[in-house]
C-alpha cells in the first residue's frame, strides 16, 4: 500500500478517501478493520464518526508487523462484528491491493459467513498488474529491481457478486473517489424520524402576577381604602 501510483501514495489515498465516505454516511454506525497476516478490529462498529476518523488517520504502513494479505480473515472479522448488528442494510467495504495470502481462514469460509448473515461485500482492488522499481538494501548497498504488482481480481469479484455486491477497480486517486461515491448512492437507505412536540406553558408568570394583584386589591380595599358609613 506504500505504491506512489496514487497520490500521496496508495495508503494515505485510500485513508483520505475513505474519510470522506464516513463523514457522509450520517447516522450509520461504522467500524474499521485491517489485516496483513492477520486482521484486527482497530476500531469497533460505533456511530461516533469522530472516532471512526480518527483511527483511519492512525493507521500506518507496519502497523500490522506480520506480513501477509489475509483477505479471508479481514472479510472474516468484519462480518463477525457485523453479524449480531440489527441494520436493515449491513455491508463490508474490502479493499486490498494484493493477493491473498496467509491468512487462516480461507476466502471462501469467510465468503460463506457473509451470505448466511446476508452482508453484502464491496470489493476494491487498488492498482494494477505492472512492474515497477524500487530501491532495496543489499550488501553492496541501495540497487534497483523490479517488482510486480499483483492483485487477484477474480477473487475480489467472486466475493462481491456472491454476496450481492459489487467489485471495483481502482488505478488512480480520482477512480478511488468515484468508487466511494457510488457505493454511497448504492447503499441510501430511509430513516424515519419520529419527532414529539414539546409545550411549556408560558400563561404562568401573568396568572400568578394576575393573582397577586386581585389579593392586592382587595387587601386595600378592605384596609387602606375601607369606606366607613
């Protein structure tokens, strides 16, 4: 997720974008999940964006230290803290710009888990199949080599359409901000409101000035003002 393909790069892209998406999503309840070699609930499901915003901008490359791209067990733990929720709509948003690997538990159990509790999955793959180069340390110091960016596309699209969802494909930034954008349209869901009028009664103050003065009247009347025959 460190690829300069996308600006800044892959990771800081997908965090900001994802930010985005979250502060629109007003009212659901939203959680954050991350995996390499295995996966962690860095923030549970909670309607406290500020939150949620906060952890996304937390999340660093290393931040898991195995190595890995245990998409089964990223799916996994998402769908085991979504299961018991009582949303109408429930869904997972899986983006992975590598090929699964690692992970103890298989793609397809995890595909499993989220059909028996009717979880849609939005897959994203990030990236393409090219080679790039990069700098690695060796003994006779910093060389160039080349490395192939790989993802399983047929992975991530079995996962999305078994599920009801939908599979993505991100090259760049602005591809990325669209994907969002349409799974924000795909998942608007109707909320009722019930609101309940509150009255407070404002006649009280002139009925006790009101009372006050009548006493006062007839206080005077019988005393200061009292008429002998």
């Amino acid at each position: 997720m460190t690829e300069k393909d996308f600006e800044p790069n892959r990771l800081e892209a997908s965090k900001q974008v994802a930010s985005q998406f979250v502060k629109g999503r007003t009212g659901d309840r939203i959680g954050v999940v991350i995996f390499s070699r295995q996966s962690f609930t860095l923030c549970p499901i909670t309607a406290d964006h500020n939150t949620v915003l906060s952890q996304i901008a937390n999340i660093q490359s290393g931040y898991l230290q195995d190595e890995g791209t245990a998409i089964g067990s990223g799916l996994a733990t998402s769908v085991d803290r979504l299961r018991v929720s009582k949303s109408k709509s429930k869904i997972v948003v899986l983006l992975t710009d590598g090929v699964d690997f690692g992970g103890e538990i298989p793609p397809d159990i995890a595909k499993d888990m989220a059909r028996l509790y009717k979880i849609r999955v939005y897959t994203i793959g990030v990236g393409s199949e090219r080679e790039v180069e990069e700098v690695v340390d060796s003994p006779l110091g910093p060389v160039r080599q080349k490395k192939k960016l790989e993802y399983n596309e047929a992975l991530l699209q079995q996962l999305a359409t078994s599920t009801g969802g939908q599979y993505f494909h991100a090259l760049d930034r602005s591809a990325l901000e669209k994907i969002y954008s349409s799974i924000d349209q795909l998942e608007k869901s109707k909320i009722e409101v019930k609101t309940y009028p509150r009255y407070n009664d404002k006649f009280f103050p002139f009925l006790a000035a009101g009372l006050f003065f009548l006493l006062l009247e007839i206080l005077l009347r019988y005393t200061v003002f009292r008429k002998f025959p």
